[in-house]
C-alpha cells in the first residue's frame, strides 16, 4: 500500500541526489549547497523564498519537489508540559508530532528542554493490546521526506518561540524521540535514512546521541541497529517482565521472546556504551505486581538500564485500567530497593505523558484542531 506523491519531497534529497537532479536538468551542482542551506538552517518554506538562487532553478525546485510534504494542519495544547501539531500528508493521512517541554537544570535558567516526538508509520501493525495506534492497523509506512518534514514543520513553529538559536541555523529542539505512532523498526531504511538527514552537517547537524529510537522490540533490527555507525540511543518498550505478560499484551512477544529480546539489547548497549531504556507501562493486575517488579529489576540490572514507568493511559474502547497511585508507589520502590534506577512519570498533565503512543486515540474526525498558528 504505498503512496506514490505527485512530486517526491525535497526533504528527502541529500546533496547527492539532488545533485545529479540539477545537473541532469542542465543547473550546476554547486547550486546544491544553497539549496541545503535555506532547507535546514533556515528552514524556508518554499523555493520562492531562495532568494540568491537563479528565477530559473526556483522554477524548477517548485515544478520538480513538494516543499510540504507534511502539512500543519493545527496544534493542541495538550498540557502546560506538551504540545501535539497535527499534520497531514498527500493522502490525507494525519499524524500527530508531539512537542514535549522540560524545565532545564541551572541557575536562573527560565529556558526549556525540548523534546520532539515523531512518528514513522500512519497506523502500526503490531497490535498491542494497550496502544491507540495499533487499534486500526497498519496504513503505510512514512517516506524518508515525510519523516525529515515532519521535525523541519515543528522546527519551523518552535523557532519563533527561540529565535536566537533559529538565526543561528541550530535546530530549535533538544532531543528527538522516536516514539510516536508506528514502529519504527518496521519502517527500517526509510527512518535511518531520515535520521541521517537530521545527523548531517549539512541538514539539521544534530547529534545521534540526542536521538532516542523506541521499539516494542523487533530483535534482527535491534542486532542490525547496533552495526549502524550513528550511535542513536535506545529504548525498549518491555511491558512485562515475563513472556506469559507480554504475551498476553504484545503480540511481538510470541515472534521475539525475552530470550531473544534481552540479549539483543545487551548486544546494542554493549556496542554502543550507552545505558537502555525500559519503557514499562503499568496496568492494574496485568503487570504491576511486586513479583513482575522483582523480574523487571532483573531484567534492568542485567541490561545496566533506566527503568521508565508509565502510568497506564486510558484509551477508549481498550479494558485496562491505570493502577492507582499506592500500587504505582509499591512498585517503584520495589524496583528501586533492588538497585534499579526507575523514574515513575507523574507531573501536572501526566495523563497526556503517552501521547506519543496514542497519536490517533481519537479518530481523525473526532480531533478538535485549533486554527494553524501561521493563519493567527
Ligand atoms: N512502536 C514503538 C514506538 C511507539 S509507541 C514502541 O512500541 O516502542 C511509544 C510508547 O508509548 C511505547 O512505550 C508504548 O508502549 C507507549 N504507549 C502506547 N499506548 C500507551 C498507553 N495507552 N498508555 C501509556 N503508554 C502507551
Ligand atoms: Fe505499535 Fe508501539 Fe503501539 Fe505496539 S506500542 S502497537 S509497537 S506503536
């Protein structure tokens, strides 16, 4: 089911390949590092704003290349802490990008981390039983412009709220996380593709070690993930620390048990130097009793993870409930007595802290989309 565009994005070139383009078309190549500096560190809109480019290579740039592939379409505030931007593709597919602020550590220090949440796919194939995006199945895989759109969007309204890193062509976020809807690992190439786009000098030159890369844990792209040169980090969403759980509520589980699952993960921190994340949502009587939290702590300390527990979110339709606060608390201090490092999220608007796995939790129509900030 892919979707072939009338155009293909310009977000998904590099200086390759839109070099031999414009060579092809008679432009010389030299063009190509102009061309790259207005998309990334300046981040126009369309080639009509190229302004030391040639009438005629403008022409061509808007004939040849969606500028758009992504489209903002509105954004929700969804908490003091988050921020969801709505954005449509050719198809009319929607996806949401979800902007997350942290206060920063320091003295007198008002600013906030920023931390953007992608998506990879329109929908996910995996099905677990506890995930909003999974609910309607898979749709189409994300281009590699999609994806590269998709952060230069919210790039674009995040730069007036920093518009001294913006003039200064740096990217106006802090950290990428790949977590929103789909599996990332099943939309392999065209993430890692994407995601060199984001690491190049010559796009957004943002560093691997400030990408994050979440997966329900597809095993071979774990192992093929840590040959990668770019050292991304990585979470693994476990949700239960025994295969009768994850059976029970990751259907993944049955194709890649934890007996394949760990030791992979092993292999990338090994590979890597850096420390896992385990996301584990917590759901009342399915995977917050103290004995899933002693086998997580295994787990965790086995792998030298971070342990990040989430409350469970309710979505619509879906049986599970979020266990209440003296059952999250046991379960925390369980894992931490036993040496694990865990953080349980529970700040103001802590109910929208999954909204990267739930982007359609509401159905395209039903979506209450605020007016686009550009037409305000
Ligand atoms: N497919 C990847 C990345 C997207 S899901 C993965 O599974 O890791 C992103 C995160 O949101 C995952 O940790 C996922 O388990 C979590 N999530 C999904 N539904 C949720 C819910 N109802 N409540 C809390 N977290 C949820
Ligand atoms: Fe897909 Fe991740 Fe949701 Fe599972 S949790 S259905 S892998 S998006």
């Amino acid at each position: 089911m892919a979707f072939k565009p009338e155009k293909p994005s310009i977000h998904g070139e590099t200086p390759d390949t839109l070099g031999a383009r414009l060579v092809e078309a008679g432009h010389p190549r030299y063009r190509v590092a102009q061309v790259f500096e207005w998309l990334y560190p300046r981040r126009v809109g369309a080639s009509e704003a190229m302004t030391n480019l040639p009438a005629n290579l403008r022409a061509w740039l808007v004939e040849n290349y969606d500028f758009t592939a992504t489209d903002v379409m509105g954004k929700k505030t969804a908490s003091d802490v988050t921020q969801k931007v709505l954005q449509r593709l050719r198809d009319g597919s929607l996806i949401e990008t979800v902007i997350i602020r942290a206060p920063m550590e320091g003295v007198g220090q008002e600013q906030s981390r920023r931390t953007i949440c992608i998506s990879t796919q329109v929908g996910c194939a995996y099905g677990c039983k506890f995930c909003a995006s999974g609910l309607e199945g898979w749709k189409r895989d994300l281009s590699v412009g999609e994806i590269v759109s998709q952060l230069v969007q919210v790039c674009r309204i995040e730069d007036q709220a920093d518009p001294i890193r913006a003039a200064q062509g740096l990217a106006s976020f802090d950290n990428i996380v790949v977590m929103g809807m789909g599996e990332p690992l099943a939309n392999y190439d065209n993430l890692l593709a994407a995601l060199r786009i984001v690491n190049a000098p010559w796009g957004f030159g943002f560093g691997a070690r400030r990408i994050t890369i979440s997966t329900s844990g597809v095993v071979p792209k774990i192992l093929k993930l840590a040959e990668e040169d770019m050292g991304f980090r990585l979470a693994i969403s476990l949700h239960g620390a025994t295969n009768e759980v994850r059976n029970q509520i990751m259907p993944v589980n049955r194709k890649f048990p934890l007996e394949e699952l760990v030791p992979a993960a092993k292999a990338f921190a090994r590979k890597h130097g850096r420390m896992l994340t385990l996301e584990f949502i917590l759901i009342e009587d399915i995977n917050d009793s103290l004995e899933q939290a002693r086998k997580l702590a295994a787990i965790a300390r086995e792998l030298h993870a971070h342990v990040n527990l989430i409350p469970y979110n309710k979505v619509e339709g879906l049986p599970w409930v979020r266990p209440s606060l003296t059952r999250q608390d046991r379960f925390v201090k369980e894992l931490r007595g036993l040496g694990v490092t865990a953080t349980l999220r529970r700040e103001k608007g802590h109910d929208i802290d999954a909204a990267c796995g739930q982007l359609r939790l509401q159905k395209e129509k039903e979506l209450r989309v605020d007016p686009p900030p550009a037409a305000a």
